[in-house]
C-alpha cells in the first residue's frame, strides 16, 4: 500500500519541497535550504486543481435510532482519494419526548482496524460540532476503505419520537 502522505512530509507549509542535495561545480553536495515550490515541480493544467495535501470533509451520511431501529446504527463512508482523518464531528437531534437515550461511539474502524484505544464506549457528545480540541490522528485510508462508526443508544425512542444522526470527518486526502 502506498503511503501517499509519507510522499508528502517533505512538503513544508508553504507548498516548496525541501531539497537535500544540490549539483554544483565540483560535484554534488548538501544544499543550504534551498526551496523549489511545489507548483514548479507540477505543471499546472487549466481547469485541474494541482495535486497535494489538501483538508477536506468526508460525509458520514445520516441515521435515526426510532422505536423501530435497535439500539445500534452505524455511519459508513467510503473515500475516493487517499484519506488521513483529523477532526471527527457528530451532530444529534433529538425528537420527541422519549428522545432521551444516552447517544454512544462504541466502534470507529478504518477498513479493519479499530481506531478505539479501549473497548470502552465514548459519548457523542464529546465530538459535537462546537467541541474544543478533539483532533484525531487515524490511521490513512486508501482508495475504496470502509469508515465505520457505530453508534449505541441506551434507550430507544418510543412511538413516532426519534433521534437524528450525522456526521463528517475533515482530514487530509491527495490528489
């Protein structure tokens, strides 16, 4: 599997390329950081974006736990460029006045890979849009990789009373 953003660590901040050796009169020696901007090494096309790290949003999709669906849903997202998540945000929305469950995170797997560091479940809650830093490393996903995550609730919504789901990643893709 190619590690496309290992590629990229030599990328600083301002889109140049570190360069380690340079060509000079009496052979080849260690440069004295010297830059050579990325949109130098690519040529530009019209109309295609240039290629690199950029931060974008990878759509979960959205769920209802209803009186009707369990008490375990899961949102599963397949990404279409190499993919590195960063900041996981969930939103909930609670209908009904039986909509009081405690709403969980019991799984977050990148194609087989749990991303949990125990098996213990982690509150919704704590990924909700207005949450202070609750960045993630994950580990990459690849062209055509599940991203699962799975959610529980302790009770669930009575009659026509639910309780809504959604969630994005924003992390790093190439390309």
């Amino acid at each position: 599997m190619p590690n496309y953003f290992d590629d990229l660590a030599d990328m600083d901040g301002m889109g140049t390329l570190e360069m380690g050796i340079e060509m000079g009169r009496r052979g080849m020696r260690r440069s004295r950081g010297r830059r050579i901007p990325a949109r130098r090494l690519i040529p530009q096309v019209p109309g295609v974006p240039m290629p690199g790290a950029r931060l974008q949003p990878l759509g979960l999709g959205a769920t209802a736990f209803t009186a009707a669906s369990g008490t375990i849903l899961a949102l599963v997202a397949r990404p279409q460029r190499p993919f590195l998540g960063q900041r996981l945000v969930v939103d909930i929305t609670r209908t009904g006045a039986s909509a009081t469950g405690l709403v969980t995170i019991t799984r977050l797997d990148i194609g087989t890979a749990n991303q949990l560091v125990s098996s213990g479940a982690l509150s919704a809650a704590a990924f909700a849009a207005t949450a202070f830093d609750v960045n993630l490393q994950l580990d990459p996903a690849t062209p055509g990789i599940d991203i699962t995550v799975q959610f529980a609730i302790t009770v669930a919504p009575a009659a026509a009373d639910r309780v809504d789901i959604s969630g994005t990643i924003f992390g790093t893709t190439v390309g």
